[in-house]
C-alpha cells in the first residue's frame, strides 16, 4: 500500500534511513537523500511516498522541487522486494503529483555506480543531462589570509534578499528569500554571508548533522563582479575551519564536472572526489 505524505515523523525518517542503508550496502553506494530537507518539510505539498505491507518499509519516493520548473527525485527499494513494480506504483503516485503541481520536468538523480538505478532512468526515457561531483574534505589545507577587508559572517534575514537574489543569478532559476527570521536561527542550518567592506558579495549554507559530526556546503555563491580574484577561496577555508573548531570534520559539497575552476577551488582546500551523480530528465506531461 502506498502512503502519500506531506512531512515525515521521526519514526518514518528512521524507516526510510535504514532502508537507505540496506541498498547502499547493496551496491556500494551513496545515495543524495538530503535528509535535511526531509526532516524540514512544511507539510504543504505531497513529496514523499512509502510503500509499506504488514508495517514494514519496502519502497520509498521522495520529490525535491526546489524550483518551480523541475523536481528532483530519489528512491529506494529493498532488495528483497524489487521486481515486483513497487517502484512502478512509486513513480506513477509522484508522476501525477507532479501533473496536479505542472511541474514540467522530473529529474532522477542517480549514483553513477548503480547499475540498477541507471537502467531505470533510462527505462522511464530519461536524457542524461549532466553530473555532479561529491566531494568531501580530507585534510584541510589553511589558505593564508589575503585580504583583510574580506568578513565572513552569519547572514540573518535582513540578509534573504541579498542572499536569494546572488543565489539566483549564480545558478540560473528563482529562488524565494527567507521570509522567516527562525530560519536563520536553525541549529543544524547555518547561512553565511561575505562582505568586502560594508558591501555583500556571497552566500554559502551549511547544514549540520551532529549525530555524524558531518555537514554539507550548500548554495556556495560569489557575486559575478568578484569572481576569480581569491575571494572565495579564503571564504571556504575559514568556514571550514570554524567547522572543525565546532566539531565536524566531515564536510561535503558538490559541484558539477564540468565546473573546472570550482573543482579546483575545493581541492586546494582540501576537498576530494568521493563519487559523482548523474542526473537524467524526463518530461512530466
């Protein structure tokens, strides 16, 4: 039986958790669950779908729509149950929700190293769009600091604009500001925001997750007139220190295979390739 839902309890996410892990341990991989963004759901849209018999998880389907355009997608499936169109009854309950929303494109994201998930993509029509790389911090390497007008600081939500709006122009898609002041004051959530002088020039958040003493470099911007003069490579390198010092030396981040400069700009730091994902497309009609 399916079960649509609108946010998680804390019993379902350690469900879908272990149900990660068997099919990681599976196949040797990592699949990009974002599990902060599970756990932070606002109970507004229907973005997660269980597939439960006698009380126990056996599929799984999470939608991500960060933007209006398209929706990222993630599933798992026990081993012992595959082959039985469980992700069949999955992908047709997300499907129409995403016809109801008019989100036009869904995204598989799929480890390059899983067969089985690449074949369903493709199975399901999806183009290969691009990769990303997952990175994670090995030994930090301190970069000395070269301009001392450069202040790293947390970002509150006199800052959402600023920050919504260099995030935009970075990645290419509208992104809402923060309205909510307790966004910023998230425990496992923090938003930082580089300033040269007085005036703002980037944006970066990391999310915490103390039960693994790990965290993940998100959204990681610089204002296109500042680009490529060291600004943020002294910026990356103090929060990863300030990371350490707080007790988290696992940190990752992505960036795309393409991207060169950046590639080089998180090895320099300290950052290695622990894998890559690959992204296919279908159209939602």
């Amino acid at each position: 039986m399916i079960v649509a839902k609108q946010s998680l309890t804390p019993e379902e996410l350690t469900e879908i958790r272990e149900l990660v892990e068997v099919c990681n341990n599976l196949e040797g991989i990592q699949l990009k669950m974002n599990w902060d963004m599970l756990k932070e759901r606002k109970g507004d849209q229907t973005d997660d779908f269980l597939y439960c018999e006698d009380g126990r998880l056996l599929g799984y389907f999470a939608l991500f729509a960060i933007q209006s355009t398209e929706a990222e997608m993630i599933a798992a499936v026990h081993p012992d149950a595959r082959c039985k169109g469980i992700f069949r009854q999955l992908f047709h309950a997300a499907y129409e929700q995403l016809k109801q929303r008019t989100i036009p494109k869904l995204l598989f994201v799929v480890d390059n190293k899983s067969e089985s998930a690449t074949a369903v993509a493709k199975h399901y029509g999806g183009q290969y769009q691009h990769s990303e790389y997952g990175m994670k911090l090995q030994t930090a390497k301190i970069q000395p600091k070269r301009h001392d007008n450069l202040l790293v600081r947390r970002a509150t939500v006199a800052d959402a604009q600023f920050c919504a709006q260099v995030a935009s122009d970075a990645f290419g898609y509208p992104i809402r500001p923060a309205k909510d002041a307790s966004f910023f004051e998230l425990p496992t959530r923090r938003t930082y925001v580089f300033c040269l002088g007085e005036e703002r020039i980037g944006t970066m958040q990391v999310v915490l997750y103390p039960e693994t003493q790990g965290a993940g470099i998100y959204g990681f911007c610089v204002d296109k007139h500042h680009q490529g003069k060291g600004y943020g490579r002294q910026v990356l390198s103090e929060v990863v220190q300030e990371l350490l010092q707080d007790g988290y030396p696992n940190v990752e981040l992505e960036v795309a295979c393409e991207n060169k400069n950046a590639l080089g700009l998180y090895q320099s730091i300290g950052f290695e390739e622990i894998g890559a994902i690959d992204y296919y497309a279908i159209s939602v009609q």
